[in-house]
C-alpha cells in the first residue's frame, strides 16, 4: 500500500475536499493511504523568567520606612532608620515606603538570612528541668529563612524584643516539651526536657 502526498500534483496541504468530501474524512484513495495527518509536533512554551519575591533595597538615613519582608512571616516591617543607610531584603510585589530597589535588580540570597517570630518559652539561668518546669513568657526566636515556620527545634537564638533585636540571656529555654540552651547569642537545641 502506498501513501499519496499529492492529487494531480497538488499537494496534500493545498487539498480541502475532494468531490465535496473532506478532506479529512478521506481515508483511502485507490487503496493507498491519502494524505495521512501527521500530528504537529507541539512547540513547548518557554518557561516565563520567575519574578523575584525577595530584592535587595536600600533606605537612605534618617527616614521612616516600610516593606514587606520576604521571609516567613511575610509581615510589613515599619520603623525609622538611624544615622546610616542601610540595606535590605524585601518583596517588591508589597507596599513599600523609602525602599529604593537596586538597580539592576538584586536577588537576595534568602540562605542568608533569618525570620522572627514570637514564641512562649520558660526560662532558666542553670537548670533545664527547671526551664521545662517555668512559667511560660513571650519570647522572640529566629529562624532560617527557608524553613517558612516559627520552629523551636530551628532556633537560631532567642531575642526579648519583637523584631529579633535584643538577644535573650545565656540559660536554659523550654516550649515545655523540649529545651535547649542559648549561650553567647547562639541557641542550641537540646531535645525533649
């Protein structure tokens, strides 16, 4: 059986009916194949450029600022700069105030950088029964950035102050399941009290 690409030397491209037929519905013609429809090869569609969620930026001195924080908790962060500008990394998709994007854009490096948020935790300078055993109080802990998760077991140390700005003192911390101790501003995880 042989294939027919073309009729009176037309090709099959150029053929929409033959004898009010369809084209398409024309199988066979004199026992041979009649113009067999190839399936176009699908062109793949580019993969779009994804848009950064987390840019660096800079706040000029001596200015209130605002911007949405690129790490967990995704939070705006709001507060007035002091006597030197500074650096940061924000989401551009969010309402920004006195955040100028670097040019060309800056991705962050996200490894880099740390999430806060709050934590109840018991404390103790010495013993980590007694910290398992304390009185749970409101305490602030970093995070890796990545995690996307307010983690104890992640702790990279412990703060008293919202905004992961004032380090907590050395001792002993618990969320009353597990402790772990925090020492010159690095926190260790220990494991269950």
């Amino acid at each position: 059986m042989a294939i027919i690409s073309k009729l009176n030397d037309v090709l099959c491209v150029n053929i929409s009916k033959i004898d009010d037929v369809l084209k398409s519905n024309v199988l066979y013609f004199d026992d041979n194949t009649f113009c067999p429809q190839t399936t176009p090869t699908p062109t793949p569609t580019p993969t779009p450029t994804p848009t950064p969620n987390c840019v660096e930026g800079t706040i000029q001195k001596n200015l209130q600022y605002e911007y949405k924080d690129c790490c967990y908790p995704y939070g705006q962060i709001i507060g007035t700069n002091g006597d030197d500008n500074i650096t940061v990394c924000f989401d551009p998709n969010g309402v920004t105030v006195n955040v100028v994007q670097d040019s060309p854009t800056v991705v962050c490096d996200k490894s880099l950088l740390n999430s806060c948020c709050e934590i109840e935790l018991g404390y103790n300078a010495i013993e980590p029964t007694d910290a398992c055993n304390a009185t749970l109080e409101t305490y602030y802990i970093s995070n890796p950035c990545l995690t996307n998760s307010c983690r104890f077991d992640e702790a990279l140390a412990i703060y008293t102050a919202e905004g992961c700005k004032t380090l907590a003192d050395d001792g002993y911390y618990s969320d009353g399941t597990d402790y772990g101790t925090q020492s010159g501003g690095v926190f260790s995880f220990v494991g269950p009290c």
